[in-house]
C-alpha cells in the first residue's frame, strides 16, 4: 500500500477487521489529495488520555462528521469509548478558548457525531463519506475547528473569529489550518533515529512545526534540555521572541527556564558568553579550545575540530537532549556532526529542499525523513508563477529540474514527447476559495515617471477589495539592487505614510563610511516609539547588536574602532550574511 502524506494514525491495528478498514480507507484517501485524514482512538494532542476499550477508532476528515466505527460486539462500552473521546474534545475546547465559537459537546454532538457498526459485507467507506458530508459553510467551519482540536492543529482562536469571511484575504487569513500526515507524524510521533531531517519549501510551515515540537518536548519531560539554532544572530533573537509567544498561544503552563532547559542561539557565539552559540557553549562545557572567526577556516572544518577533540574525551556525556537546527541548507555536515554528539536523544534538522536542489547537493543526499512540498503560505498559481520567474523559465532557464527533483518541490511531471507539462494539486486550503476574479500574477506596465502613481493605485484596489488589509500584508519588493530604486523606495515609503498614515515599520539605513580607526559619529531623526538597533561585526567577526537611546525624536552614537556599519529597525537575512563577509578591519 502506497503511503498517503495527508493521512494520520495514532495506533496499531488490533484485528483482522480492523486491518481490512483502515486499508478501504488509505485507497480513498490516496484518491483525495486536498483533504487529511486522521485515524484515531484518542485526541492526538491529549497525551493523558487513555481509553479501556479497544476495538473502535474515530475517523476525522474536514467537511465530515466524526465518524466512530465499532468493530466489538460490546455497544455499552462503546458509547463509553464516544463519551470520552468527546468529552476530551469539550475539555480542549474550553482550555483554547473555542467554546464559544463551537459550543458545549452537548449542543454539537447530535450535528457532528456518527456512529457505525462495521460489517466487511456491507462496509463502504465511500458511501460512509458520501452519508456523514457536512453542507453549509458555518458548520463545516465548525466542524474543522473540533477536528483541529483533536489533531493538535491549534489555530488561534481570536485570529478564526465567528462567522464566514466576506472577502478572500480574510478568507485566507481566517483559513483553519490543519496539519497533514506528514506535519502531525513530525510534531507528535517518537523518533526513529538519531537524525530526523525535514524538508521543505518556503511556506510548508517548517518553523511553526519546530516550535510544535519544542512544546512537545518541552512539556513531555520537564528535565530535558532542548537547542533551538539557526545560522545568525538576527533570526536566532527572531526565534527567542516567538517561543514564548508560541508557549502562551498554546497554553503551556511551565515556565520557560533559559539557559537550563531552553535555549535559542545562533549556531556559532562568541567566546565571552558560551550561551550565544551551540559552538560556544561546547567549547566551554567540555573546555576545548574556541576558534574565532577567520577567513581562511570554514566553520565546518572548526566544527569537526570540535569533534575530533570530544570524541577523544573518556565517558563522555552528553550536554543536550534535543538539538532542532532550523534553515539547514545554512550548514554543512561537520555542524550537523558535531550536534549529533552532543545530543543524548535527538537532532531535527529543517531545510528548504529548493534551495538544496538548486545548490546541486543531489536527492540522495538531501532525502528526508519528512518531505514537506505542499506550501500552505501560497496559492498554487502564485507559488508555480514565482518559481518561473525565479528560475528564468521565461526567459534563459538558470537550470532544469530533473524529474524527481521536480516532484519533491511538489510538482506534477507530465512528459509528451518533447513537451513537459507541470501542474501542482490544489490544496484544501485554497480549493474552497472562489479565486476565479483574482489573477496569480497581474503584469500592469507603467511609464518611469507613472512609477510611483500606479504603485499606489495598485494599493488602492487591494484596500477597496480588503478592507481588513494591514501593512503587513501587502509587499512591495524591487527586482534590482540599484541606486534608482533606493531613491524610489525612499520617495515611495514617505507617499504611503502621507496618503495611508501607516505606522512606520520599514527599515531604515543610514550609510556609514569604514575608517581606518578613531570615532564613527552619527545622528538621525526616528518616529517616536521607535526601537532602534545598531549591528556592527566585532573584532572576532561576529555580528552583535546594540540598542540605542533614543532622546527627543533623535539617535545619537559615538565609537572608537572601524568596520562596518548599519542601524536599522528589522535587518533581512540577506543582509546579515552580506555583512558576515565584509571585512572587518580596513589596513
């Protein structure tokens, strides 16, 4: 039998009959893409249940009721199995705050709960699905949310609201997400191996799963101690914030305790502080020598120094339980090593399979334990219209894919003759939007001195289809790194405040020259409120941070030294690995 990556259980098969069932249901399922299915005899998130009665199990599937199939003779214990697994629902619901969106099980249970006694005569799946289908958009949205809650796909609450959005970016926003078979088994099931590896493009919700399974391991044992990492420093301080944020969105009652058992760094870290870096913090656990930056060592080859050197310690014992590396395609294998080492149960490690293939590392290299190629961040049309435009397939192709490397980004081959055709499933969470009035990709020409009118026009039409939209959701991106486009972006940031009176959450540069030594000395003007951050790299090539004092509307600094220079409200990731290698140090 062919594994459907939608599909979930959470137990082993108890009978022959059993068996047979759950085989009728994996072939429908293979036929229905769009929609995971989970087979359960308990609440996947609801660790600490445990129910008598064996011989039944719950089938969950979006737009249908809860489907509880009897194989035993025993009806009484039976309804018992129903009772708990729904009154378990009922508690979830109340613990996330969906109580008043769903209501007490005894107001949904009559609408959202079938029962069927199976007979391998009479048992068909398909007309099972085709009796319990759920019609009208407010109880299928209903109906999701208690399947979320029984999967552990916790959607936040105040963000779903009541009712069914009127426009498509509320509609998307307000989407319930699921996870599929292959999200839950990363987040929920026990590891099978030293290294588990997931892959992904951008937008199949890597990071969110990282964060899922930290709170998993985070509350299933309260000694454990668990790394987050990842390659710099500003995405690891991103990291460090969403954590506690994640923690409280899903109800973690445990204080997070920093630096004993949690800790979120960067991959490197300087030697003053052992706990700014996986690197850092081995070298002064296990007193070997730390090796700063240098141009002519690669940190993979640091990192198998590191290795060599633990593996010649006598009794050596683990300094981490759990090591979760996100933004692997940032690594080379001598990192990977060394935290397998170091971590008593496990490594996950999180990449972007795209980026790996078009670095020509090769699948057998790359192939995962969890492939992730359905992208949830992006309507289908949009997501295969950026890849050709990202790849030149319009134009000169920068490379072609070969036809497995193809099929693990998510795509459909379809080879006739000389012709190749790519297609991507729909996804449930764009298939039940009408997007027939919304085009993928919408070319709009415009003269060099229409420019900026027609970029605000273009807003207009958003904010008249969504009247919800916030700034986050709209990005404005230009192609090349130009002068003439720093101009526009600077003119373009100053016309949106003015007709928009957005609150200013741009980043802002000031351009400061490298000099050989004495004072670097600047002044500008910030919105009030505004936090303000300098980030340099140190003497050791490491980029640090700094806050800024900012007094009546103005930021003042003051420093001795040299190297490079920018302050900036957020800093892209682009940026951060530009500044990691420009010099240091002017001759």
């Amino acid at each position: 039998m062919i594994e459907n990556s939608m599909l979930y259980m959470n137990f082993e098969v108890s009978s022959d009959s059993q068996k047979r069932c759950v085989e009728e249901i994996k072939r429908i399922g293979l036929d229905d893409i769009m929609n995971p299915i989970y087979l359960l005899k308990k609440p996947i998130i609801d660790k600490k249940a445990d129910y008598d009665y064996q011989d039944a199990f719950v089938v969950l599937m979006p737009r249908h009721k809860m489907i509880f199939i009897n194989f035993g003779e025993e009806g009484e214990l039976f309804e018992e199995f129903q009772d708990d697994f729904i009154d378990d629902i009922g508690y979830i619901a109340k613990k996330y705050d969906f109580i008043n969106i769903v209501g007490r099980p005894r107001q949904w249970r009559e609408e959202f709960v079938s029962e069927i006694q199976y007979s391998p005569e009479e048992f068909s799946f398909q007309n099972i699905l085709k009796e319990n289908e759920i019609t009208g958009d407010e109880l299928i949205r209903r109906g999701d949310i208690l399947i979320s809650l029984a999967t552990g796909s916790i959607n936040e609450a105040e963000r779903l609201g009541l009712g069914v959005p009127d426009n498509i970016l509320d509609q998307i926003k307000r989407k319930i997400i699921l996870f599929d078979g292959e999200q839950t088994k990363f987040i929920f099931d026990e590891p099978k191996k030293k290294r588990i590896t997931i892959q992904g493009l951008a937008g199949t919700g890597k990071t969110e799963l990282l964060l899922h399974k930290i709170k998993e391991l985070y509350t299933d044992d309260n000694e454990c101690k668990i790394v987050f990492t990842c390659h710099n420093v500003i995405l690891a301080d991103s990291l460090r914030k969403r954590v506690p944020e994640f923690f409280n969105y899903m109800k973690v009652e445990e204080q997070i305790q920093w630096e004993k058992r949690l800790w979120v760094m960067r991959s490197w870290g300087s030697y003053g502080n052992p706990d700014s870096g996986v690197y850092s913090y081995i070298c002064n656990h296990y007193h070997i020598p730390f090796s700063r930056f240098s141009y002519n060592r690669s940190f993979d080859t640091i990192c198998r120094e590191a290795l060599s050197r633990l593996n010649q310690i006598e009794d050596f014992q683990s300094c981490f339980d759990y090591i979760l590396i996100d933004e692997s395609q940032d690594f080379s294998e001598g990192f990977f090593a060394l935290c397998e080492k170091v971590a008593k149960k496990c490594v996950y490690v999180a990449g972007d399979i795209f980026q790996d293939i078009f670095e020509n590392k090769s699948l057998t290299v790359v192939n995962p334990d969890f492939l992730l190629n359905k992208c949830y961040r992006t309507d289908p049309r949009t997501l295969m219209g950026a890849h050709a435009i990202g790849m030149g397939l319009f134009e000169k192709k920068l490379r072609w894919l070969k036809d497995d490397e193809w099929e693990a980004c998510g795509y459909d081959v379809k080879r006739e003759g000389k012709n190749i055709e790519l297609h991507r499933k729909p996804l449930k969470r764009f298939e039940d939007i009408d997007m027939s009035e919304s085009d993928g990709i919408t070319i709009i020409p415009s003269g060099e001195d229409e420019y900026l009118s027609t970029v605000l026009g273009t807003i207009d039409n958003i904010r008249a289809c969504n009247p919800t939209v916030l700034p986050d959701d709209i990005g404005i991106i230009f192609m090349e790194n130009i002068d003439a486009n720093f101009k526009l972006a600077s003119n373009l940031q100053s016309m949106i405040k003015e007709k928009y009176n957005f609150e200013e959450e741009d980043f802002k540069i000031a351009e400061l020259e490298i000099v050989p030594a004495g004072e670097i000395t600047f002044t500008m003007t910030v919105e009030p409120e505004t936090n303000v951050t300098l980030y340099r790299l140190n003497e050791d090539g490491e980029l640090v941070s700094e806050t800024l004092e900012v007094t009546d509307g103005t930021v003042s600094y003051q420093s001795t030294g040299c190297g490079r220079w920018l302050i900036l409200d957020t800093l892209l990731e682009q940026e951060t690995e530009a500044m990691s290698e420009s010099e240091t140090e002017v001759n």
